[in-house]
C-alpha cells in the first residue's frame, strides 16, 4: 500500500502481507482490507493525525465514515482542510455493515501493529473489551499481569438484520428460458441448484465432474453424480474458488439432464475439445478458452433484461436462492452449509427465513386445545 508520496505504508504493507500469505487469506480479503485500510489512513491525513492518534479515535472515524462520500473519502479526493460534512441526522453514505467491515480491517492492522512492535500497547483497551486475569483460578493467574484477554470490540455499529436478497424460483425459471444456449442454462442451474460461486463456475474442470452411479473405477468414492470444487489459484482466467477445502456437492437430476445437454453443443465446435475447463468459450473468439468469471454477471444480467424482469439479478442471488430453497425443503443447517462451502455455520444462518407458506404449517399442526387435551365432543 502507498501513501500520497507513492511512499510504502510499512505497517498497512506489513499486516496485508500477513494477511495473503501468513494467514492464507484469499486474494479478495485481501483487496478488500487494503480498501479498508486506505480510508482510514485517507481520514487520517484529512484530520492531521497519525495512524496511532487515529487508531485511538475510532469513534470520530465511524462518524466521517458514515457521511463522507466520495467527493471526500474517494481516491482523488484531496485534503478536505475546512470542509464541513454532514452528521448524524443526515442520510448515512455507508451502511452499517460496510462501516463494520472496514473497522474490523482498521483493528486488524492495529493489532498486527502491536504484535511487531510498531505501536505502542495502549492501543488495545481503546480498541477492545480487555478483561485481566482476577476472575481465574489463581493458579491460572499471571504474577507479572502480563496476560488480557480481548472480548469484544468496543465501536461497532448494529446491522439490522434482513433476509438475503435472494433469486425467485419464478425469476430462475425466466431466467432460464431465456438462456441462449444450453452451456448459459447450465449456469444458471449450477448458481441456483448447486450453489455454486462465480469463481467456482469458471474454474471447473471436467475431471471435477462425475455424473456416473459409481465413481470409485475414477478413484472417488462419493457416491452418484457430484462435482468437486477445488481451489486452483494457476488459472488462466482468473477464476478461483473462494474455500481452500475442496468439498463434494451433489447435483440433481435437472443438472445432470443440463451437462447431457451442454456436451452435445460442445461437441459441435471441434476446436474447444483438447480443453479441460468445463466452460469455455463456444461463440466468441477464442474459442475454447475458459470463461471468465466477470462473464457470468454479463450472461446472467442480459438473460434478465431478456426476460423483462424488473429488478436486477446477479449471480450471487442465484446462490443465495439456492441456500434458502435448501433449508425450505427441511435441509439441516450443516447440510446446507457444507454444499456452498461456508466455513463458518453463521455464515448459512442468513438463509434461515422461512417462506409464509412454511410458518403457517408450522402453526396449523399444532394440535387444538381440546386434541391436546384429549377431550372428544
């Protein structure tokens, strides 16, 4: 990360590193804490503080977060001397959540600052909820009170919570008549059956697809048509999965009936048959080469403008329309939740919201007063 002077930000370089490499945090973490973290060092060179003042002021960051738009706190923005903003009372420019993400960087960076040395401790009980050791045991207890522990941190803002923005299942059926071609239907099938990312799509292979009964003669012993999704970061097209544990996601009988088709369509353009991606392209040059993700959100938004939806569908509605369906038709949250790949169940607990027509079953098989009571008439 550089500075105004293109000068190397040693501690925000220092904590992103540690981050890709000594974390193995993917790419896009990393990106997205590198934005992060640059508008926090942009609101301290704004204000005329040091990144440890201002990691001490979290409170007055969170404010100017929240109501500075990008006339202000964008990358060609200067330094705002003077410059009056709007807030609280005024119609926020960030949601809360996006404010919590960028708070949960500024902390990591801070902390990693502290572990090396390069800030001085104070800052962590400014920070977070520090508790000592009075409460343990007192064998546990530390003689030279060197030991804390962190709880919880101490500026977060409250994020309501709200249903994910999901596909309709009568959106994917429009979506999928107006797929031109078999591979586009397929894509569709595999976001909204399989809950499969963007990523993931486009870095299929075809050893990672097996729609036999028995896999075990290709030395796999999941059973039935499946896929595995497996993290390769040498694609050519960019394409990588988000999870570095490979899983096995079953496909039903609507996808495999669509890989039937999309092989048939493929085998019509003889130049793409050496390639070992699943999809690749077939009616732009160059023919045969894999897709990239960024082409996903094109095939899908133009399906949608075909189709005359009204709202804009992207791919990622599709996924999240496969993680609800999954738990609407009584799939456990740990089944749900191993199939897209989440690595934390809190992560799958947002596809928790229960369509009306499932809470008033719920409410109708409770039995009546006199059924409970066992009194006949």
């Amino acid at each position: 990360m550089l500075d105004a002077d293109l000068a190397v930000v040693p501690v925000a370089d220092g904590f992103l590193r540690q981050v890709r490499f000594g974390r193995d945090g993917a790419e896009s973490t990393t990106k997205a804490y590198a934005n992060s973290i640059a508008l926090f060092l942009r609101w301290c060179a704004q204000t005329g503080r040091s990144w440890p003042e201002g990691a001490g002021q979290l409170g007055s960051f969170m404010t100017w977060l929240r109501h500075a738009g990008s006339p202000t706190s964008g990358l060609d923005a200067g330094r705002a001397a003077g410059v009056v903003l709007a807030g609280p009372g005024a119609a926020p420019v960030r949601s809360a959540r996006r404010v919590n993400g960028v708070l949960t960087a500024v902390r990591g960076m801070v902390v990693h600052a502290i572990a090396a040395g390069q800030a001085p401790g104070h800052l962590l009980p400014l920070l977070y909820e520090v508790a000592g050791d009075r409460d343990l045991p007192e064998q546990a207890r530390d003689s030279e009170v060197r030991m804390g522990w962190r709880l919880r941190a101490r500026h977060r803002l409250h994020e309501p919570e709200t249903p994910v923005d999901r596909a309709s299942d009568a959106e994917i059926v429009a979506l999928l008549k107006m797929c031109l071609s078999a591979r586009d239907r397929l894509i569709v099938l595999l976001m909204a059956r399989a809950g499969l990312r963007r990523g993931e799509l486009c870095g299929l292979r075809r050893s990672d697809v097996h729609l036999l009964i028995d896999s075990r003669p290709l030395g796999c012993e999941v059973a039935r048509a499946h896929l595995h999704v497996v993290r390769r970061e040498d694609n050519p097209n960019g394409a990588w999965a988000k999870s570095r544990r490979q899983r096995a996601v079953p496909l039903d009988f609507l996808t495999v009936q669509a890989f039937d088709g999309y092989e048939f369509e493929r085998l019509r353009v003889p130049r793409v048959a050496c390639s070992d991606f699943v999809l690749v392209n077939l009616f732009r040059e160059p023919a045969g080469a894999p897709m990239r993700p960024d082409a996903i959100g094109d095939l899908v938004t133009a399906a949608a403008r075909r189709a005359g939806l009204v709202r804009t569908i992207t791919p990622h509605m599709l996924r999240h329309a496969c993680g609800s369906n999954l738990l609407d038709a009584g799939g456990a949250l740990d089944e749900a939740q191993d199939i897209l790949g989440h690595a934390s169940a809190s992560s799958t607990q947002v596809y928790l919201h229960p369509d009306p027509a499932r809470l008033r079953a719920a409410v109708e098989a409770v039995p009546s007063p006199r059924e409970q009571a066992g009194v006949t008439l």
